[in-house]
C-alpha cells in the first residue's frame, strides 16, 4: 500500500474509524444526545477532508478506486445529506421512542459505503459498496420495531435489495467472462482492443443495470420503494431517498459513463424505456396518493426518472460531460428540496403514524405560516417553478437530453412534470385553502433544517451558476 | 483427460441431482444435507480446476460453518416440516416458465459468443495456494478485503439492533 | 471591498429590508421602519460612494473603462449568458438622483403614514386612515389623523421598490434592467392599490399594471429580436461594436421597412411609452395617483416612469444607430413625434384639472413627453439632464402635495367639514399656515415652469429647446415651447389656488405645518430643484456662461462611444424660453389670483366646450372604453368563455382528467391496494396476529414485486439476444 492508496481512501478511513469509535463510546456514554454531537463532528471532519480532494484527482489500490472531482462532488452530497438527516432524526428519534446511538453508527456506515461508492472503479468494489450502504439501510428502515410497518419495511428491503444484489453480481460475473477483468479500466482497454465478447459483455451489463435500477427505483424495478418509504421511520426514509438513490446513479453513471460508453447503441434504448416509464407511472400514482408519505414515495422514483433521462444520452461523447453534471446538479436540487419536504413531514407527523394523511396538511397555512411557506416552496421545487433550485435543475436536464437529440423523451418529461404539479400544488392548496386544525411540532432542529433548505432552495436557484460550474468541473475520469 | 471428463460429468450429475432436491424436498433438514452434498460436489470441481485453497475453504466454511448454523436454526425453530405452501396458485407454472427461459438464454448467450474461445492456459506453479492467494488478497485486493471486513461488522451490529430486546420500551 | 463588490451589494439592503419586514417584523412599526429606512440610507451611502470614485476616477476614463464585474448566469449552450453591473458616467448621475430622492421619500413616508398618531377609531386595513378621536388635558374631544393601518406593509413595498430601481440602474444588461423595470411594475401596481378597499384604487391598479404590461409585452419581443440579432444582452457589447451597429442599421428586418435596429428601436420604445405614461398609453398615471403621495413621488413621478426615459437614454446608440448628418431614424421620429405630442396634450389637460395631485401627474407625463421628444431630436445629454432636474423638481411638488394634503386633512379633523382634501378650489392662503411647504412648492413649481436662471428646470428646459432650435427641428421647437408656456400657466395656477390668496374653506384656515419627517425631504429636495441646475449651464451662455464648467456634458457625454458637441448658443430659444415661462407664470397669477370661494374655474366659461373637454382628458378613458374594454369583455364572456372554455377547453380537460383519473384508479388498484390497503386492512383489524410472525411479508407480494422484475429482466435479455444482436 502507498501513500497514495491511503490518500485516496483517507475520508473514507476517517469515517469508517470514526463509526467504530462512537460505536464504542455508545456503549460506555449511554448519552444519545453526546453521540449525536459526536456524529455531525465525525460527518463534518470527513465533508472536510473530502472538499480538500477536490482536483486531486487520485487512483489507488490498482485502479479499484478513482478519486476525481465527481466522486468528491458526490461525496460531498453524501456528508451533506447525512449532516441534514441527523439534524432530522435528533427530536425525531426521541418522539418517537427508538432513540438508540445505533442509529448513528449505522448512519455512518451506509454514507461510507456511499462514498465507497463513488470512488469505486472496480466492480467488486462497487459491489461491496453496494452491500455497505444497503445493509445499514435494512436495518435502519426497520428501526421502529416493534412497529409493524418499519419491520415489513426492513424486511421487504431486504428482500428486494438482496434479490436486486444478485442481478449486480450475476452482471459482474457475465462482464467478467467477457472481459476476464473487473477493474473499469481494464474493461474499457479490452473494449478498445476487441478482446470483448460483446453480447456477453451487453447482458452482464443490463443485469448491472437491472440491479442498479433497484436501487434507484426505476420502474418496473420500483414496487418497493412507497412500502419501504412508508413504513421506514421518516427520517431514514429522507435519508435513503437521497443516499441510495444519489450513489445508486453514481455507479450507474460511473460504470457506463465511463467504462461502457461503446455499448450506447444497445443500452440507449433500455434506459430510454426505463426513463419514460419511470417518469409516466411514478406521477401518474402519484396523484392517486393521499398519504404524504406514500406520495413522496412516488414523487422519488419520479425524480428517478428525470435523472435517468440524463443518462440516455452517455454515448455520446460531447453531450456525456454535460449530461453528467445536469445530473449532479439535479441530484443536488432534489437533496435539498427532498430534505425540506420531509422535514415538514416529520414536524407534522405524529406517534403511531397518525398525521401522514395529506387531509391532515389542512390550515397549516393559516395556523403556521412559515412552516407552510417552507413547503409551498418544496412543492415548487418539486414541480420545477422558478424561482426554485428544482426548475434551474430540470432546466439542465432537459437541456442536456434535447442536446443529445432525444427530443421525444423531453416532451414526455415536460408533460409528466405537468402531471406533477397536479399533486405538488394539491399539497398547497390543501395547506392554504381547507380548513383545519393542525397540529405541528416545533422542534429547534427540524425548524432550522426546514428553513435553511427553504432558503437554499430559493437563494441556491437564483445563484446557481457556481454550483453549476462546480458540478461541470466534476467530470468523470474516463479510462 | 477421460477420467477427468468421467469424474465431471459424474459430479455434475450429483450437483444438478441434488440442487433439485434442495428445491422439491419438503423437509428442511433433507433439504440441508441436500445443499451439504451439492457444497461438497462443487469444492471438488474447485479441485479439478486446480483450486486446493477454494476447495478447502468451501468445504469448511459453507459446508462444514454455514450449514451447521442452518441445521441448528432449523431444529431450534422446529420447522423441520414445511407447512403447506401459501403462494399464489400461479406462481408455480409462471416460476418454470420463467427459468426455462432464462436457461435457454444462458445457453444462447454461452454458445454464441463473438470473442475468439482463447486456449487453456498452463498455470504458474502454486496457482491457487494458499499462499497465492494471501498475496493477491493482501496487495491486489486489499480493499475489498478490507472492505468486507467492515461488512461483516456492519452485518453484526444491525443483527443485533434487530434482535436486541427493546430497552427503549421499558425508559419509556 | 473593492468598489466592483460595492456596486453588486447596492441594491440588497432594500430588498433585505422587504423580507425582514414581511416574514419577521411586519407587527412592529417602530422597527420596520427603521428597517426601511436604514436600508435605504445605506444603499444611499454606497451610491454616494459610488459616485464619488465614478466623478474622482473622471469623466473620460470613466467613459473608456467603467466600473463594471459581470457572473456567468445561465449557460447556453456554448456560452454563458451573463448578468452584472456596471457604473458608467450615465448610471453614475442616474445613481445620484435615485439615491437622493429614494433616501427622502423613505424619509417623508414616515411622517405621511402618521407614524406616532394613535391609533384610527374606525380604521380598518385596506383603506386610508380616518382620524382618530383624542381627548385633551382639558377633556375636550380632537379628532387627530390616525396612523396608517398597514404601516409596515407599506415600507416593505416601498423597499421592494426601491431595490428593483437600484438593480435597474446598475444593470449592464438588458436582462436585469427587464428584471428591475418588472419589479417596479409589480410594486407599482400593489403600491397603487395600497387601500385596495377603495373600489377605485382596485381599479386603478389594475388598469396600470394592464396598461404597462401592453408596454411591456413589445419590450420583451424588443429584447428577445435584440438578443436573436447580437447574441448579447450587455449594453457596451452591442453600442460599442460599431461593426454590429452598422449591420443593425443597414439589415432590413422584413417589418414595415424597418432595419433591424429600427425595428428593435421601436419595440423598446413602445415598452417606455407604458411605463412612463406617453401618448396613447398614458391613461393609467392619472389614476395612479390613488396610492399614497410618497408612492406617487417616487414610483409616478421620480423614478419609475423616469426608467422608461432611462432605459431610452442607455438604448440610445442603439436608437440612433445609422443617423447621419442630422437625419433621424425611424425609432427617432417616432419619439420626437410622441414625445413633442404628449408634452402639449397632457399640458393641456393639466390646465383643467382641480385634483392638487392630478395636475401634477398631467405635468409628469408632459415633462416626460419633453425628454422623450428631446431624445428623439438627438439631444441626448439636454434629456438626461432634464431627467435629473425633472426627478428632484416632480418628487419635491408631489410630496409638497402630500403636505398640504396632510395640511387640509388636519384643517379638515380640525372644523370637521366633509370636503375634499385635494381640491384646490378648497384651498388657499395656505402660504402662511404651512410656510415651509408653501417656499419648497414655490420652488419645485417655479423649476417646473422654467423660471430663469435661479431654477434647474430652466437650465435643462432651455437646452432642449436650443437644440431642437439649433438642429432646425422647428416643429418640435414650436411643439414643446408651447407646452411650457401652459406648464408656467398650471403651475402658477396651482401655486395661486392653493397657497396665494385668501383661505376658501373654513377647513383651510385651519390647516396646519406638518411635521418635520416630511417637511425636510421637502427642503433637501427644494435645494436640488434649485442648486441641480447649475451643473449644466451652457460654456457659450451670456454673462454667467463658463463661469462654472458646464459639467454634466462633460460627464455624461463620454457614456456614448462618439461624443456629440455641444450645441452653439442662439439668443432665440433663450428668449422663448424666457418668454414663455414668464408669461405663463404672469398669466397663471393673474388669472386666479383672486378666486372667491366656491367659484367656477374663471376659464371655464370662455373656453366653454374646449374645457369640458380638457377636463375629461379628451375623452380617452371613455374612447379606450368603447374601442378596447368593451369589445374585449364581450370577447372574454361570450367568445372565450362560453364557446372556447365551456364547450371545447373544459370538454378537453374533462376528457384528459377522466383518462388520467381512471390511469390514477388502475394503477393504484394494481400497485396500492392489494399490497398496501390489504396490508393497512390487516393491521387496522388484527394488528396482534400479523405483528406476531412477519406473515405480511410471506403473503406473496414480495415474491410478486420480485416476480415482476424477474419478467422485465428475462424479456430485456431477449431484447438483447433475438433482437441486437441476431446478424
């Protein structure tokens, strides 16, 4: 092992460390509140050593990790959106009984899988990555035992994300056989050199796909995710909505962006599927839903949807680069604006699960107008009105796919985003024009949490050049 | 060469027999043994292939470890005999005809390939050892490794948060 | 901070100021306005600042190399559109009128809205205050002004407002300014229905902010043809690229014979005659005047409507692109036409008005009309000079205005008489109760006639005029000294009505000063109306010309990449100019001077059926009316509502609802119900005995989701197999 080696997976190594050491300290403290301090102080030392990566741009452990400016682009996603679920989950937990220090621990080592994530450029890393950031998940979601809705939540995810774990590695295996490597660079070489066996190399790399799509919440692959969203503690589910899905397109992109994009002529078409279906049936539900929760639930594998429209275009090599950072920054848009929504979410929901139904959203507005602003705001974003970081987002997007001539595939993204709004601004119009008597939580995290992505939504949209210009820098490093 | 083939195609014979079994048997601890006998088959492949390490470890580890572990869980549980099946009446046919499919295609994917078959190669002496391995582990693979290391405890410790009696219940 | 970071931060503390006020503070009235007020004090400051590097870093350098930074914005395509400031000689001296007159009018709202008056006895949001009863030391009953109801509400506007000016002046581009100009539409528009209970404020404010929206509307296609011709939107780009220029110039744009910058030209014109009210759009400033008088100072008279002026100013390289010798383009003609045409129609309708506030809105969009017309002539630096003078001289009337309204509203508490408190014909011999709002009027109004010499109005009137004169452009010439002979008259017969003579209503006699928060924005303002015009007195100007370098050509001139020269004296403008603006006031004075109480206009008899008509505006509300609101209400409610809306839009959308809803149903009836209702059924009715084992799970529906995929995969794999790959 060199320096390099440990440079390159130095955040990493912190975070992991820093996992087992409050895991230790749990047990001895027996201090949530410590554990929580502990944590954020852990999350932002990493988020520190991970900025300092930027344009290091460093391979170590043989070309199985690439630290490039996307990986520290997502990696700071990652660290941000942990901080931000911590601050969630703080009064969260304690309200509702399953305040545990394992929460935490577990915390951290699904964001290091995440950012195991998006350095792999191995496939047997990416599969170990995967493993990492799921495993913490499962039980996270099934954190509010014995409520039976977290325990099928867990149960279910882990059954899927199992099931989904085997198509990855069956695609790793059949990309082995045809290329006799895993390592991205070495598969990329032996594309160049003809040493692959395409239509093996194809298949392995739809499984990848299929099993990626999992992750993300692709239709068809999505049934999952409004059970898991719906019955994981609300705070997790903000957290896996961006972790999982953030890291899921990292090595989708990573691995096709940048080791596949040959194999564009067969996989295009898929993705352009998958991406049109994402996109018509996760809004469409969407609107049948009267569970906050359960419409989040869909709204996500929508947004899933948008991404992946990103990702139709990677073949070709002038957009790629553009199409990737439309995704980055969307992927960022749809943190803060996710995290914002949920917040609400949570300062309106109570014990046993009462306070999800959207009827229970009436005269918020009225009675708590801020925290109604702060949603209205979301919903906005969501639906990608201006002035919200969603619109500069899906503006990006759109423009990246119409640039790589898929002009069919925008028309149909800007039309599900019609449909969108019907259930978005249904949310508002119930806050403000139904009466009601809410009841909300007012809790000094949540309600920094929900202002300062309220804030970010709105400032972030209006200022987003340099947020975008950080995210075009953060190219990938082909091989 | 044809005791080679001989000893394959035998064992394949075995492996594919007692997969089904695995599959059809209605007890679970049948089923076990049967998954036992099929570990078993496979780590001699691993030894045909010149594998004395993988052989070694498949045998201890899934077949001697694991199973063990399944044995134990079955009796303690007292599901030896598995209840009449709940699933959906056309889940059955559907699940055939699915893996007919997939087989025919595996098979297709298999025989029509585009890259040149390259020949067999010799393998370097000690190919497969445990010593040969300890170095690809430890340097080639050190992440992974280490990694799955980091796995395995994450596996752990949610085992025991899902299974660690509620104190929460009682502070409460 | 450099002064590059200084100019970006201009315009944010107003806007700070709306925000704080409107989410936080709104309940405080102390607070929100000392918000306010700070806010604008410091973005006074900075632009004092400002102002002092521009005129220290001098005129010609300032002119080559302005202070300017720009961000990349939005990217397209291949590049980046960019937005960003800029302080050049001409966004310097429009930084110094908006800063001043802003920072007073912050000022003077806070003793208008009766800030440290006790609460209204009726008062209620939505409407202006109406007194309030206090009982003395004595026990006897006074009715007082009452503080306005929605006093915080009003500053927050106000700062809003104020940050779309500043952001629209130190714009470097088309977009922000767009961007500003906007945003005082906005604010304009909820400023003007500020009581937006009165029935007529409603209307007000939406036959302004309709009425400029028409403006607005071909501004917008004006930029959008701009930018699809020179791919930018930043002004030095576009006036200092001679090249382009030329190519604008000389490229036929295929409408009306127009060359692409004519075209352009105009379409940007006709956004400026909405917002600063010219001819045929200028019906919605009269009606404006149903918002506050701070509001009517700032937005109608010293700022907004003078953005429109502004933004012709900045466009004008553009508009003059392809004159030569004299010649004037299209958009040229089309200004000095209307220009010259609105100066006269609205001084005339001024002459017939009794509303104190509406004259001077007559007078505003005449006084527009004069910069307008000037540009059109190509007298760029007389425009923006009568831009300044015009800025200080119209807010110092209008907020004079506000304190005699402020004055007969006490007279009027005072001896309780039902009269209206704007008339003047209610008014008079004011001079003596409200001296200091009587001396600052006198001088806005005599800056407005042109009183010679002592006045900055004279100064930039008579430029205009001597360079329409020099230039040969004698219908203009005719055009606007005509004009300014009845701007002498109507001012001095407003000064004469309100404040000369005896008082006419008992409410008058008893009218009072007002208090100091509003009479010293009065004085600062006076002190501009008379001292601005000293700047720009001509070199070749007899006696005292060249006693004081005629600054401002200096300066402002060198914002134009080809500096024009001044024009050469000629005794005949001057001498008209005198002429007309004394004789105007003479004749306003003797006219009026003694007006009985309760008398007619003593013009109203000889001019007969002319005056009716004057006084109606020349029927344009009622022609516009019958000609657009009629036609367009029939439309909407038979045309669009029943046939298109009714029948086939909502028959659409109740089509594509029912398919969508029924999409909703089908597939919550295949996803939803049996896996999640089924469960939430479960556990609703026997929570023990599912929550016991994890049956839930084993019931099939993971292994269906599972199923599903597994189809998907199988059948993508076939994709692949029979259809890719198959030679």
């Amino acid at each position: 092992m060199t320096t390099t080696d440990l440079l390159s997976v130095f955040p990493l190594l912190i975070l992991i460390l820093w996992a087992c050491l409050v895991l230790l300290l749990d047990v001895f403290l027996k201090r949530e509140r410590l554990t929580t301090i502990l944590t954020a102080i852990g999350l932002v030392v990493t988020l520190g050593f991970s900025i300092s990566q930027n344009n290091l741009n460093l391979t170590g452990f043989n070309n199985m990790v690439v630290v490039d400016n996307f990986a520290v682009y997502l990696n700071i996603i990652f660290l941000g959106s942990g901080l931000l679920a911590i601050s969630l989950a703080h009064d969260y937990l304690k309200r509702m009984g399953i305040n545990r220090g394992e929460f935490y621990v577990l915390l951290m080592f699904s964001i290091s899988g995440m950012m195991l994530m998006a350095i792999a450029a191995d496939l047997i890393v990416f599969f170990l990555a995967l493993e990492l950031l799921s495993i913490p998940l499962y039980v996270l979601a099934a954190f509010a035992r014995p409520r039976v809705e977290s325990e099928e939540a867990g149960m279910k995810y882990f059954l899927l994300g199992a099931f989904s774990g085997g198509f990855v590695v069956y695609g790793i295996a059949l990309v082995f056989g045809a290329t006799a490597t895993t390592n991205l660079s070495g598969i990329a070489a032996r594309i160049a050199e003809h040493q692959a066996d395409i239509p093996l190399l194809t298949i392995g790399a739809a499984l990848i796909l299929v099993g990626f799509s999992f992750k993300v919440a692709v239709v068809p692959f999505q049934m999952w995710t409004p059970d898991v969203y719906h019955g994981a503690p609300s705070a997790v589910t903000a957290f896996m909505a961006i972790g999982a899905k953030a890291a899921g397109f990292a090595a989708l992109m990573r691995i096709f962006v940048a080791a596949l994009p040959t194999l564009s002529e067969q996989i295009t078409p898929i993705i352009w599927v998958l991406a049109a279906l994402t996109m018509i049936v996760g809004n469409i539900v969407a609107v049948a839903q009267s569970n906050i929760k359960r419409m989040l639930a869909y709204s996500s594998i929508a947004h899933a949807g948008y991404i992946l429209m990103a990702l139709v275009s990677y073949g070709q090599s002038s957009v790629a680069s553009v199409s990737v950072s439309a995704a980055l920054f969307y992927l960022l848009s749809y943190a803060v604006t996710n995290f914002g929504a949920w917040a609400v979410v949570i300062a309106v929901e109570k014990a046993e699960g009462k306070g999800l139904a959207l009827d229970d959203y009436a005269g918020i507005g009225r009675k708590y107008p801020a925290l109604a602003a702060a949603m209205a705001i979301f919903m906005l974003s969501f639906t990608g009105v201006p002035p919200t970081l969603g619109f500069v987002g899906k503006f990006y997007l759109f423009r990246a796919v119409i640039d790589g001539g898929y002009i069919g595939l925008a028309v149909i993204g800007v039309l599900t985003s019609l449909i969108s709004a019907f259930y978005y601004l249904r949310v508002v119009v119930i806050m403000y024009m139904r009466d009601g008597e809410p009841e909300v939580r007012s809790e000094p995290w949540l309600n920094l949490t929900t202002a300062f992505t309220a804030i970010a939504t709105i400032v972030l949209s209006i200022f987003s050049a340099p947020i975008l210009q950080w995210a075009s820098q953060a190219i990938l490093s082909t091989f | 060469m044809t005791t080679e083939l001989i000893l394959f195609f035998s064992l394949a014979l075995i492996a594919i027999i007692t997969g089904l079994g695995l599959l059809i048997s209605k007890n679970a601890i049948y089923a076990a043994l049967y998954l036992v006998l099929n570990f078993f088959t496979i780590a001699i492949f691993y030894l045909l292939l010149g594998g004395a390490f993988i052989a070694m470890a498949q045998v201890s580890v899934y077949a001697g470890a694991i199973m063990v572990l399944f044995l134990f869980v079955i009796m303690i549980l007292g599901a030896e005999k598995l209840g009449k099946s709940n699933t959906v009446a056309w889940q059955r046919p559907v699940a055939i005809i699915l893996s007919i499919i997939l087989l025919i295609e595996a098979g297709y994917v298999l025989f029509w390939r585009t890259a040149p078959v390259q020949a067999a190669q010799t393998l370097p002496d000690g190919f497969g050892g445990p010593a040969s391995i300890g170095n690809v582990l430890l340097n080639n693979y050190l992440l992974p490794f280490e990694i799955t290391s980091v796995l395995l405890l994450v596996a752990m410790i949610g085992a025991i948060v899902l299974t660690h009696k509620q104190k929460t219940d009682k502070e409460v | 901070m450099g002064i590059k970071t200084l100019i970006w931060l201009l315009p944010l503390p107003p806007l700070l100021a709306f925000f704080i006020i409107v989410l936080f503070t709104n309940r405080k009235k102390a607070l929100s306005h000392t918000i306010s007020v700070g806010a604008a004090f410091l973005s006074w400051l900075g632009s004092m600042v400002v102002f002092f590097f521009a005129v220290q870093k001098g005129a010609h350098q300032l002119g080559e190399h302005p202070f300017a930074s720009s961000i990349n914005w939005l990217p397209l395509a291949d590049k980046w559109l960019k937005i960003g400031v800029m302080v050049d000689p001409l966004t310097a001296v429009g930084l110094f009128f908006v800063a001043w007159t802003v920072f007073m009018i912050f000022i003077y709202s806070i003793g208008y809205q009766n800030y440290g008056q006790p609460k209204g006895d009726h008062d209620q949001k939505g409407l202006p205050p109406h007194g309030a009863t206090v009982i003395d030391e004595q026990g006897h009953k006074h009715k007082v002004p009452s503080i306005e109801p929605m006093y915080s509400r009003f500053f927050a506007f106000i700062g809003l407002f104020a940050f779309g000016m500043y952001t629209l002046i130190i714009s470097d581009n088309m977009l922000t300014l767009f961007v500003g100009w906007e945003i005082m539409g906005l604010c304009s528009y909820l400023l003007i229905g500020f009581w937006y209970a009165k029935p007529s404020a409603r209307a007000a404010m939406i036959k302004a902010f309709i009425t400029t929206r028409v403006g607005d509307v071909f501004m917008l296609l004006g930029i959008g043809a701009l930018y699809a011709f020179t791919k930018t939107l930043n002004f030095r780009e576009i006036f200092f690229n001679e090249e382009l220029l030329h190519k604008m110039a000389t490229t036929p744009s295929g409408f009306f014979g127009l060359s692409v910058a004519g075209l352009i030209g105009i379409l940007l014109f006709i956004g400026t005659v909405g917002k600063s009210a010219q001819f045929p759009l200028h019906v919605w400033l009269p009606d404006a005047m149903e918002g506050p008088t701070p509001v009517s100072a700032m937005i109608h008279a010293a700022t907004m409507v003078s953005a429109g002026v502004y933004m012709v100013i900045r466009m004008f390289p553009l508009l003059s692109a392809g004159a030569q010798h004299g010649e004037l383009t299209s958009p040229m003609m089309a200004m000095a036409f209307i220009g010259a045409f609105t100066a006269l129609f609205a001084a005339s309708i001024a002459l017939a008005q009794n509303d104190i506030k509406r004259v001077l809105a007559f007078s505003t969009i005449s006084q527009l009309g004069y910069m307008i017309a000037a540009l059109g002539i190509g007298a760029y630096v007389a425009a923006i000079f009568h831009l300044l003078t015009h800025a200080f001289f119209k807010a110092l009337l209008f907020l004079g205005s506000g304190s005699v309204i402020h004055g007969m509203e006490h007279g009027i508490y005072h001896v309780d008489e039902d009269i209206d408190p704007q008339n003047m014909f209610n008014m008079g011999g004011l001079r003596k109760k409200m001296p200091i709002t009587f001396w600052t009027f006198l001088a806005g109004g005599l800056a407005l006639s042109g009183f010679p010499i002592i006045t900055a109005g004279f100064w930039s009137k008579d430029e205009i005029l001597a360079d329409a004169f020099s230039n040969g452009h004698w219908m203009v010439f005719g055009t606007l000294a005509f004009a300014a002979l009845l701007t002498a008259f109507y001012t001095m017969r407003q000064i004469t009505l309100t404040f000369l003579g005896k008082p006419k209503t008992r409410a008058a006699g008893h009218a009072q000063e007002t208090h100091w928060t509003m009479t010293l924005p009065l004085v600062v303002l006076a002190i501009f109306a008379i001292g601005f015009g000293w700047v720009g007195i001509p070199e070749q100007f007899p006696l005292i010309g060249g006693l004081i370098p005629n600054w401002l050509h200096d300066f402002v001139i060198t914002t134009l990449p080809h500096h024009l020269g001044e024009v050469g004296f000629n005794w005949a403008p001057l001498l008209t100019s005198l002429v007309v603006a004394l004789g105007g006031l003479f004749l306003g004075w003797y006219v009026y001077k003694d007006v009985p109480a309760g008398a007619e206009d003593p013009l109203k008899k000889p001019m007969g059926f002319v005056y009716k008509v004057l006084q109606n505006k020349y029927y344009f509300d009622e022609l516009y009316d019958i000609i657009f609101i009629k036609p367009a209400i029939w439309f909407s409610e038979t045309v669009s509502y029943l046939w298109m809306d009714r029948k086939i839009i909502d028959g659409i959308l109740h089509f594509i609802a029912r398919i969508a809803f029924q999409l909703g149903t089908i597939f919550r009836d295949w996803f939803d119900v049996p896996v999640v209702n089924g469960f939430g059924d479960f556990v609703g009715e026997s929570t023990k005995k599912i929550g016991k084992s994890l049956r839930v799970v084993q019931t099939g529906r993971v292994q269906q989701y599972m199923l599903i995929a597994l189809v998907i995969t199988v059948a993508t794999l076939f994709y692949y197999l029979f259809s890719v790959f198959t030679p």
